[in-house]
C-alpha cells in the first residue's frame, strides 16, 4: 500500500494554540474570524500614538482648541489597537472584541466631526454666500446624525458578542449594526455631496493659499467616507464571510484610509491654514 503523506507543517495542530476559556467570558469560535496579526496591532498603536502626541502639540502651538476631538480619536484608536494586540493572544475573548470594535468605530466619528468644523471654518473664510447651508446647520446636523448612528453601532456589536458568547443567533444584533451603518454612510454622502457643492459654487474664490488645505480636507473626507462604506459592505455580508474573516480587508479598508487622513491633518493642520479661527 503507498504510504500516507505527511501533513503540511502549516495543517499541523499547533502546542501554542489559543483555547476558548468558556468559563471566563470567552466565545466558543473566534469572532473575528481570524487571529488578529501582532504586526499590524503594534503598528496601529505607533501610528495612532504619534499622530497623538503631534496633535496635542499641535493643539497647544495653534490654539485650536475645536480640534481636541482630532487628538482624542487618535489616542481612542491607539487604545482599540491595543485590545487588537490583546486578542492576539486571547482571540476567543469578547470583552477584548466587543472594546477593539467600540475604540475603533467611535474613532472616526470625532474625526468627521472635525471636518464638519473645518469645512464650517472654511466656508465662513471664503464666504457663507457660496455655501448651501449655514455653516452651524452643517456642523451641528451632521455630528447629530453621527452621533446616533455610532451608538446603534456599539449596540448592536455589543450584542452580537453577546449572542457569541451565550451560543445564541446573532442575525438581530447584526441587522441593528447593519443599521446604524447604513444611516451613517447615507448621512456622510448627504455631507460629501454639500462639500461638493460648495466647492463648485466658490471655485472661483478659492484662493492658492487655500487650496492645499481643502485638497487635504477633500481627501481626509473620502479616505474617511472609503472606511464606512466598507464597514456596512462588511457588516451587510455578515460574520465570517470573505470582508469579516480577512484581517487584509481590515488592514487596508480600516486601519489605512484612518492612519493616512490623521496624518493628512498633521501635515496640513487647520491651525496653518485658517489662522484666523485659532
């Protein structure tokens, strides 16, 4: 009889293997869907803890005060990146999962809030005439509207790692996720197409000293707007299908379009190009 090959090194058991540790609050499969790779785990905590540290010099340098949210999220950002690092080692965990998702999905929610005030500010320099709305409307409706959509977010990831956890279905708690996503990312093009609109109307205004800075402010936008498009297509596919159970997707979907649009307002900080708003 011919002799049974061996197994591949990688389709071996593994000694180290993480065990679910159902007696301490642990799901019986990893919710992730994968192991959350250490690499990028300490590579968001870096990236987020240096983009903190320039934005609250930054802060401090311009006196910007309406951009403490910037350096807020970032420190936010960090912190979920560092529950990502503790699901590496404990991937079956849901307090680490439901906590990474929570730092993660608030995050960027300061961050649009930072750019509804930049757009406000910049509107009020070039002209309150060119734009669609005033300038308060627009802040305060859009940070509104993001507002209630992050907390039907954490809700519904709160309580999908609770049907997890307790071997329950998770299908409810994933369309109130679904949800809360869909209203943010309708919200957000509402926001991107008055963005857009005031643009065209003050094109003729828009000056070379402030161009850079709205080519920046368009940029963190759809990097931003790239980010929770691709957190309801993931939650739309649902738990572990191709978008949820590939930490690539996340890598480049999530963690980039965030760390880059941080970075963008740490290059070209409002405090340089609106002075007049210090």
């Amino acid at each position: 009889m011919p002799s049974l090959s061996p197994l591949p090194p990688l389709l071996l058991p593994r000694d180290d293997a993480p065990v679910p540790d159902l007696n301490n609050g642990d799901a019986d499969i990893i919710i992730y869907g994968y192991i959350p790779a250490l690499a990028l785990a300490l590579l968001g905590i870096i990236l987020f803890l240096i983009s903190t540290l320039l934005h609250s010099y930054q802060l401090f340098r311009y006196r910007t005060w309406y951009l403490v949210p910037l350096a807020l999220g970032t420190l936010i950002e960090a912190v979920g990146y560092i529950f990502r690092l503790m699901s590496h080692y404990h991937p079956y965990r849901v307090i680490y999962f439901v906590l990474q998702y929570f730092c993660i999905v608030v995050a960027p929610v300061l961050f649009s809030a930072c750019i509804y005030v930049c757009l406000s500010l910049l509107i009020r320099s070039v002209g309150t005439a060119y734009a669609p709305l005033p300038p308060k409307l627009i802040l305060y409706f859009f940070i509104g509207c993001d507002v209630l959509a992050t907390v039907v977010q954490v809700a519904g990831a709160a309580s999908i790692g609770s049907a997890e956890s307790s071997g329950n279905d998770p299908t409810t708690a994933n369309h109130i996720l679904l949800a809360g996503l869909a209203f943010q990312v309708f919200a957000f093009l509402v926001f991107v197409v008055l963005f857009g609109l005031f643009l065209y109307r003050a094109r003729k205004v828009l000056t070379r000293d402030t161009m850079p800075f709205t080519a920046m402010l368009c940029a963190a936008t759809v990097l931003i707007y790239l980010r929770t498009c691709f957190r309801l297509a993931e939650t739309a596919q649902g738990l572990m299908q191709s978008l949820s159970s590939h930490e690539a997707f996340f890598g480049c979907l999530e963690f980039a379009p965030v760390v880059v649009a941080v970075c963008l307002f740490n290059i070209w900080h409002p405090g340089k190009w609106i002075p007049r708003y210090k």
